[in-house]
C-alpha cells in the first residue's frame, strides 16, 4: 500500500559493480524507472531485428505504463504511425504519445481492427484472457509480448504461438512465466520449438525473420 504513503508502488535497485574487479560503482534505488526503460528498450530491439521491413506502423494492446515504455524505445528508431486498442486508458494514452513523441497515434475499437491496420503489435496486458485471435493476424505479423511475467497470465492464444517462429528474451524463464508455459502445458509445444533466444538475433548466432513469417518474441524481462 505504498501509493497510500506518497510513495512508489513498487522498488527496485539496481548495482553498477566494476565488471573487472566486482566492486561495486553506484547504488541506484530507481523504483521501477529504470525497469521500464530497460523493458522498452528490449521491446525496442526485438522490434528492430524481427518486425516486417516494409511496416512504418505500430500496434499497441494495452496503454499502460508498460505501452508508454515501448513507444518511447520504438521512436528511437525512426517515425511511425501508432494505433491503440484497450478497455481502459486508449484515449489517454494517444493523446499523450501525440503530444510527446510528436506522431501520430490513433485509438481502434477492436483488437480485430488493430490486427487488421498494421504488421507489428505490441501486447503489454496485466490479465489473464487472450488479447488477439490467430485468424486476425496478417501474414508476416511480428508480435511482442510483455504482458505475462507470472504463471497466471496469458496474452496470446496457443494457437498463435504454434504457428509461429517463436523468439524467448529467456527461454528458461518464458517457459516458466511467459507465453511459452500455457503451450507447454497445452502439450503443443516444446522448447525444442523456441526458434532463439533474442539475444541470438542480436549476435548473428541465428538469420533474421523473413516478412512473410508470423512471429512472437516473448518479453519475460531480464536486466541483461
């Protein structure tokens, strides 16, 4: 009850430590400010490495602190027309990103109309009901989800993360709490499914994504 007391509703610190020696540099209580802005920043680099070549539109499910964070990171990379679909906050959020970024954000009325207006969405949802439908999705849809990080959550239907090439930021930990787990507790896949981690794309372990490919990078968090 912490937002009762003035103060932030949740806490973090993080440790710069010398990556030589271990001693430790700085001591930052950053209180979830530099949690979001290392969650946009992954939403930001999955996106640079997998969402379609031709697409200069950005989807966004939800519009939370979460969705502010991605279009932020997102507008590191160039312009983009943005569209937004939730049950509470659309309006709000458009407006603002509008107003900051400097682009064009529009409100839809449905995830449908969402899926159906561009190639790369962001979902960044706190429940535990499906945001999208796998017959909604154009061909070579890139999909980056943030949304589950507990084993109660769910974004995106199984049917989704089977027909797609799925990209884990950590495949130990999506199996666990992110979209992977309801697949591999559906019987439907394995890990032996994960195409790579995102780290993977980054290195040029593994090609990029083709645009005719439907694919799901799963953002779980992970501070490195």
């Amino acid at each position: 009850k912490n937002i009762e007391r003035n103060l932030p509703p949740g806490s973090g610190i993080f440790i710069v430590v010398n990556a030589v020696t271990g001693a430790p540099l700085a001591v930052l209580q950053e209180n979830r400010y530099l949690t979001d802005v290392r969650t946009g920043a992954a939403g930001a680099v999955a996106l640079d490495y997998t969402r379609h070549s031709s697409d200069t539109s950005i989807g966004f499910i939800g519009g939370g602190a979460i969705a502010v964070s991605m279009a932020r990171a997102a507008a590191c990379l160039g312009p983009y027309q943005g569209y937004c679909f939730a049950h509470d906050g659309a309006d709000e959020f458009c407006r603002n990103m509008t107003q900051e970024l400097g682009l064009d954000f529009t409100v839809v009325d449905s995830s449908r109309e969402l899926c159906q207006a561009t190639h790369t969405i962001f979902t960044q949802t706190p429940g535990a009901a499906t945001v999208v439908e796998r017959d909604d999705l154009q061909s070579g849809t890139t999909l980056i989800a943030s949304g589950s990080d507990q084993p109660t959550k769910q974004e995106l239907p199984v049917n989704v993360l089977t027909s797609s090439k799925y990209i884990a930021d950590l495949t130990s930990q999506t199996s666990k709490v992110g979209e992977l787990r309801s697949a591999l507790e559906a019987g439907s896949m394995s890990v032996d499914d994960v195409y790579c981690e995102l780290g993977d794309l980054v290195n040029g372990t593994v090609g990029r994504a083709n645009d005719e490919e439907l694919i799901v990078v799963d953002l779980t968090g992970t501070g490195a």
